[in-house]
C-alpha cells in the first residue's frame, strides 16, 4: 500500500502599517466621489494617473516584498479608486480577480478608533467557509491579498473612513 499525500491549498494576506503622503492624503479627501446607493461613496476611477502617482511612493516597496515573497518580480498597479464609507454604510462581500497573480489592496487613508473592520474570506467562500480574519483600519495601513479573496468593509459606526482600493498583477 502507498503512504497518504497531502496537498494544502492555502491563501495569505498581507499587511503592513506604512508611512502616508500628506499629498496622498489631501488628494483622498478633496476627491469628489459618486454615491454608491446603500453602500459607500467612490470615485471608481479605473485608471487615475494622478491617484497612481501619489501612491505608489507610499506602496511601491510594500508591493515589491510581498510579491519577492510569493515568487514574483515585478507588478504592475492595474485600478485605483477611493472609497468613503459614512455612518451605517458597508461594502458587500466581493472579489476582484479569479486570476493566481492578481491581487487587490486597501489602504487606510483616514479612519477612527470605531472604523468598521475589513473582513476577509477564505477562497471559495460562501459556499466553503473555513472562517473568517478581521483586519482593523489603522492610517496608513496596507492590506494586499489575493484579487479572488472574498472580503467585505463591515457596516460603519461613524463617519470618517476613508481608503484608496485598486489592483495589481504580478509578473
């Protein structure tokens, strides 16, 4: 008889508290955004050039440790758009990508002590569901995880969260 093999098929996220722009942040909060009915206010600029360049200063290396990480050279930053979610508003469980080498971000422009968390899924969820990791909002902080992780922004208890959300595939 053979012995037993085992395949473990797992997904990570990655975080990591970064030092944001000034120039960053006032670009987020001058930005006109359109209202997502029952959900959040976004911008859902696809490819903003100016929200790109101020970014990724504040990103780049991150991007980079991670995806040296998991085996990739290079990325390439695809969409950017800022969300902002007032009291009571949320952003339902979604992905991004079905693809291995496209992950998704949200970083943490503005926030409160009581901001609602960001919830993340394991893939396959809701069919499969292994549990859950909540990740608390922190300025500055950056959450890069796979684009097919299902996750969701919670309902929101105050008014002040604000967040840069986009695509990147690695290469």
């Amino acid at each position: 008889m053979s012995e037993i093999q085992t395949l473990t098929f797992q997904s990570s996220l990655y975080y990591k508290d970064l030092q944001l722009s000034p120039e960053l942040e006032n670009y987020c909060k001058s930005s006109k955004l359109d209202q997502v009915p029952n959900e959040h206010s976004s911008s859902f600029w696809m490819n903003n050039e100016t929200l790109a360049k101020l970014l990724l200063p504040d990103v780049k290396d991150f991007f980079i440790e991670v995806g040296q990480a998991i085996g990739y050279k290079e990325f390439t930053l695809q969409h950017t758009w800022v969300q902002h979610y007032s009291f009571g508003q949320n952003h339902r469980v979604h992905i991004h990508s079905v693809y291995p080498n496209d992950y998704s971000f949200v970083y943490y422009i503005e926030c409160a002590d009581t901001s609602a968390n960001t919830v993340f899924y394991n893939v396959g969820y809701p069919y499969v569901d292994h549990g859950a990791h909540k990740v608390k909002p922190h300025k500055g902080r950056c959450v890069l995880f796979p684009g097919a992780m299902p996750h969701e922004a919670q309902s929101n208890p105050e008014e002040t969260r604000l967040v840069v959300s986009g695509n990147v595939s690695f290469t």
